[in-house]
C-alpha cells in the first residue's frame, strides 16, 4: 500500500478510498466522474502530510506518469510489477464541442475502441443486405441504423472500459489522481485539481505519456460549429448529410463507418489520401469507397463553415480550379491530424527539448533531454502514433527504470491497418519508399488480385480485392513490405509482420502452406510479378 493510499485510508475518511470502496450499482458516468473527483481533491492537510514525506523516500513516488491513455497506463502498471510507487495523473479538458470522458485515454474514449465499433455495425449493415442472397428472409426497405441505440451501446462499452481501467489500478495499487498536471521543475508535478486548486507531487522519474488532441484549420467557424473524433461517437443526433476535412487514417475511417451507416459522407482531400502509405493501396482504397457511396472532393479546400438559420452548416471551399464553391451539411467532422499536448506541460520550466514544429517530445530511446523524464506514445517524434506502440515503449521503458533491463523498443516494421470500409493492412515499406531506398532494380514487386469466397454468392465488388509482396531482388528475397487490401485486413496482416520480424524471405512465404478457403492464404499463392508485366487477375479459386 502506498504513501499516499494509507493517509486517504487513515486520516481522511470523507475521502474516496481508493483500494475498499465498493464498485457502484451503475457505471454511467456521473458515479465514475463523481468518484474520480473525490479522488482527486485532497484536502490541503493531506498535501501538507505528502510534503512532509517521512522516511526513507526522497521523492512522494518513484514514478509520476503524466496521461492515463495507452503508453502511461502500461507503464505505470509494469512499473509497480516491479515494487515501484507510482501515480498516474489523468484529466480531459473538454471538447469546444464540450465533449469530456473517462479514465483511460484516447484509445479507449475516441480512438480505436468506439471506431471499431462504429466500423463494425457499418460492416453487420452491409452484410444484413448481403445475406438475402445467402438466403435469408429480410425486407431490405426495414433495414435502417437507429443512431442512439448504436451510440448508447457503444459508449456503455467505453464505460465499462474506464470503469474496469479503474479497478485494475486500485487493484495494482496505482494512485490515480484526476488533475491536470504540468512541471514545477524536474521532480515536481503540480497537479491542477478539478476546483482550480493546485497541488505538489514530487517523484525520481517522470513519464510525458500525455499524447494529443485534434487539430483545427485556422478558417472561420471551424472551432464554433464542427466536431472531431473527439465528438463523433457520442454525438447526441445522428450525424445526417457529414462532411468530412483531412484524408488522413480518421477522416477516411470516419467517412467509411458513417456512409455504412447510411449517412451521406463527402471527404474533403486537400492534397492526397493517406499521405506517407503506398499510394497505389490509398488509391485503391479511394476508388472503393466511392463506389460505395462517398463522395471525395479532391484537391480541394474548406474556407469558411457557417451556422444557417435551419442550423445545417453551409461550407465554403475551392476546388482544384480555386473555383469558389459552396455545399451544405448537417455536420462537419474535422480531421486533419493531432497536436501533442506538450506546450500545457510548461516544458520550459525544465529546458525540456521540442521538436519547434510539432511541438514533440525530442527523445532518443524514450529519453527526453531532461535525465529523469521519458516520453512514450503519441507525443514522441517520428514513431507512429499507434496503440500497440505507445503500450510496447512504456512497458520496456518501465523494465528499464525499474528491472536492470536494457530492451529497447523497436519501432521498425510495425503494422497497421486502416479500417476504411474494405480494410486496408501493410507492414513494413511501401513500393515507393522501397524505390526510394533501394531503387527500382534491386527490388521485386509481387502482386495479385483475389477474390474472397465470400464475396462471390452476394457478387459483391472484387476490383479492389488486391496484395503486393515487396522483397529484395538479393538477401534471398527477404521480405521489406507486405500490403493487403481486403476484409479482414488487420487479422491477415499481424501473422505476417511476426513473419517479417524472423526476416521473411519471399521463397519461405512461397514454401508455407496457405489455409483455404481464406483470404490470408492469398500471400502464399502469390506469384506474379509487376517486372513481368502478366496479368495479377485470378485465374480460379482453387489452382
Ligand atoms: P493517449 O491515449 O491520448 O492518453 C493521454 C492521456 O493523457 C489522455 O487521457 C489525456 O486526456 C491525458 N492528459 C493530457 N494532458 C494531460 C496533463 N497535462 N495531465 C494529466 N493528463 C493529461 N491506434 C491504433 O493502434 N489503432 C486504431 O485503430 C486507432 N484508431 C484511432 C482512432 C481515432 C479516432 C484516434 C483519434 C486515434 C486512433 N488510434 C489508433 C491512435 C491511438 O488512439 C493513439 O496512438 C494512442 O491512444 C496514444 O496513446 P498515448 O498513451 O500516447 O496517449
Ligand atoms: P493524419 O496525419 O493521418 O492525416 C491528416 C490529414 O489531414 C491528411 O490527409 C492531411 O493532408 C490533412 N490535412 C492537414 N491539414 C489540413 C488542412 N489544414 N486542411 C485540410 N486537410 C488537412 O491524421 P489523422 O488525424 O487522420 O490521424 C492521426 C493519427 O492517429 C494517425 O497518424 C494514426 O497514427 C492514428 N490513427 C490510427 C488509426 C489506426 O490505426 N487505424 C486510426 C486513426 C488514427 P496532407 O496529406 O495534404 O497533409
């Protein structure tokens, strides 16, 4: 039991015990938030009684972790595997929307949890249609989304996720404190509680795990009248006819769940779709989610987004021809990347180095410039902003500090997948990148159109159904990227990056053995290559 748990459970008994309260009845928000913030204001006697910290400890806590998301939850629960005293500050300032969540950061809240769930009820309404060919009785006129039942659904979800976040603290005996914090100087966190009151918390070791908020373009009416992931999920209303700004992973994500979903999307692309991936895949990706139904302005520009009397909004843009044109919406999603929250940190007050045009943490092996504070997750320069990543890079950092290992995270050839609405998998180079690095002699381009049996009986849309293998023409055709366009695309591709990690070369990814009938196997019958110039189409499912 920690310090700061024995004097709440001791000497202040009005306060919320973290480790004997019984879990409430309900786990609406209210009674979560409500316990959060007996938590997190703790009287200035108790402050005083932390300041005279009395033992052996110079510091109140081994480790403050500042952000209870991905990267800061996972480091602090290994850190205390390992006997360390650790706290973890979490606050959510609202949305301009107003939009305020639990325990559990961005993943759990407005990230990939309530996506994957939106993406999902958009890929069951899809196959509801498909079905009848398979022969099922249903009347396609009644087959209709109700907005509320899927919102209320998913943030129930949610809360049992920061709910159950929650217990495991207690239960690890993390001290979570629900205030804002900021550097004091390097060993010192003020804590901003929810009343505005501010509190000291001293530690050896501090971890930047605060990631980031999304961006707003600097034109009018953006931060008054649209919304962000930050919103969408638990948006009151349906979202009805919804523009969407910024051709990144959530804009293309986003506009894919709600045209499921039956609402009329348009994405807004200023330049390109998914900037930084293979861009024959995004293109492909582009291609089939308009032949789904959303519609895509390329090249073109929001200027101005204005409330009309009816309260539908009426957006200005230019297109390619810098045309001045105009388009009305009943929502405007805005999604053109995210900004660490670095600057709230007062990181000035300790030297700690940015990168001065993102506002990043500049770290080497999760290392700030500040010796005793680390960085992991979004707020870190040139890693992915990724889940997994932020997860992998706390746990080993906290082995590091806590348990004499020397594991550095490894951020080479991690996969991902975008879940537009045919998902979208890649691990390691894309083409471009491989011509870039490599040139276009030394590299072998594998490639191959497929047709998912599944897809056959309801004879839905093959043409953008497609992989590519990029090996190396030497080193035995070791595998530099792998890309699959397809359903299912995230649990084909994680097999495949474990491959790629034990340096998959492309004859042992010819010599495995394919499952069939599966979509995955496609890898392993994959043969033509674009050097040859024959034809990638499929010849039969089963030759
Ligand atoms: P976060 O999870 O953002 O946690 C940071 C926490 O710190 C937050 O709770 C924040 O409120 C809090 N905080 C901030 N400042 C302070 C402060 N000063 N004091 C106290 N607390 C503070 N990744 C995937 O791998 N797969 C996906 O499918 C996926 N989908 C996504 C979909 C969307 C719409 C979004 C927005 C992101 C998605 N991501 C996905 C990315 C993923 O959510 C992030 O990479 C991940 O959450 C980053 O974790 P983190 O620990 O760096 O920060
Ligand atoms: P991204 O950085 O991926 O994309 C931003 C998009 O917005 C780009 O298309 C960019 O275009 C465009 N853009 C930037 N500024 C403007 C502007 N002023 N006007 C119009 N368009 C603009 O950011 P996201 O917000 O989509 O995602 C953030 C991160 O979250 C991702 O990098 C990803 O790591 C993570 N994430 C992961 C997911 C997953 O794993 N499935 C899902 C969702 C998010 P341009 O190319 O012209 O700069």
């Amino acid at each position: 039991m920690s310090y700061l748990s024995d004097i709440f459970r001791g000497t202040k008994k009005n306060l919320w015990c973290l480790y004997c309260r019984e879990k409430p009845q309900t786990m609406d928000s209210d009674s979560s938030d409500q316990e959060a913030e007996n938590y997190a204001e703790p009287s200035n006697q108790v402050a005083e009684e932390l300041h005279d910290f009395p033992t052996e400890h110079k510091f109140m806590y081994d480790l403050i972790v500042l952000g209870g998301g991905s990267g800061g939850l996972a480091a602090a629960k290994e850190a205390v595997n390992y006997g360390a005293k650790v706290a973890v500050f979490d606050f959510v300032s609202p949305s301009p929307q107003g939009t305020s969540w639990g325990l559990g950061g961005t993943c759990v809240n407005v990230g990939c949890i309530p996506k994957k769930l939106m993406h999902q009820a958009a890929l069951l309404g899809e196959a509801i249609h498909e079905s009848a060919a398979y022969g099922w009785q249903i009347d396609p006129e009644t087959v209709k989304i109700s907005w509320e039942a899927l919102r209320t659904a998913v943030q129930n979800h949610v809360k049992s996720v920061n709910w159950v976040t929650r217990v495991e603290l207690r239960t690890k005996k993390v001290e979570y404190i629900n205030a804002l914090g900021y550097f004091k100087d390097k060993h010192t966190i003020m804590g901003v509680m929810k009343t505005g009151q501010e509190k000291e918390f001293t530690a050896q070791h501090i971890l930047i795990a605060v990631g980031g908020r999304p961006r707003y373009p600097n034109i009018p009416g953006a931060l008054e009248y649209a919304i962000t992931s930050d919103d969408i999920f638990s948006l009151e209303k349906p979202p009805g006819k919804t523009l969407v700004i910024g051709a990144g992973y959530i804009g293309l994500e986003c506009a894919g769940f709600l045209n499921g979903l039956g609402f009329e999307a348009t994405l807004m692309v200023r330049s390109i779709i998914l900037r930084g991936f293979d861009h024959h895949m995004a293109n492909s990706i582009a291609d089939d989610m308009q032949k789904r139904g959303v519609k895509i302005l390329f090249e073109a520009q929001a200027t101005k987004i204005e409330k009309q009397k009816d309260g539908r909004l009426l957006v200005h843009y230019k297109n390619k021809d810098g045309q001045a044109l105009t388009d009305t919406f009943d929502t405007v999603l805005i999604a053109v990347g995210r900004r660490p929250l670095t600057r709230e940190l007062k990181p000035e007050n300790i030297g700690l180095k940015l990168i001065p045009e993102t506002d990043k943490v500049d770290a080497v092996n999760e290392e700030s410039n500040v010796p005793n504070v680390y960085a992991v997750g979004d707020v870190l320069s040139g890693k992915p902003e990724l889940t997994p990543v932020a997860i992998h890079a706390g746990r080993l950092l906290a082995r590091r500090l806590f348990a004499n290992s020397t594991e550095q995270m490894d951020y080479v050839n991690v996969a991902t997948t975008v879940f537009s609405p045919l998902e979208y998998g890649c691990v390691g180079l894309s083409e471009d990148d491989a011509i870039i690095q490599y040139g276009e002699d030394r590299i072998e381009v594998y490639h191959a159109y497929y047709k998912p049996t599944e897809f056959f009986i309801p004879q839905k849309d093959v043409t953008n159904c497609y992989l590519k293998v990029i090996a190396l023409r030497e080193d035995d055709e070791r595998v530099l990227g792998m890309h699959f366009l397809g359903p299912n695309a995230g649990e084909v591709i994680q097999g495949f990056a474990a491959a790629m990690k034990c340096n998959l070369t492309f004859p042992k990814l010819k010599s495995t053995v394919g499952i069939h009938p599966t979509v995955a196997e496609e890898f392993t019958r994959v043969s033509v290559t674009k050097r040859s110039g024959l034809d990638p189409k499929p010849q039969s499912c089963c030759s």
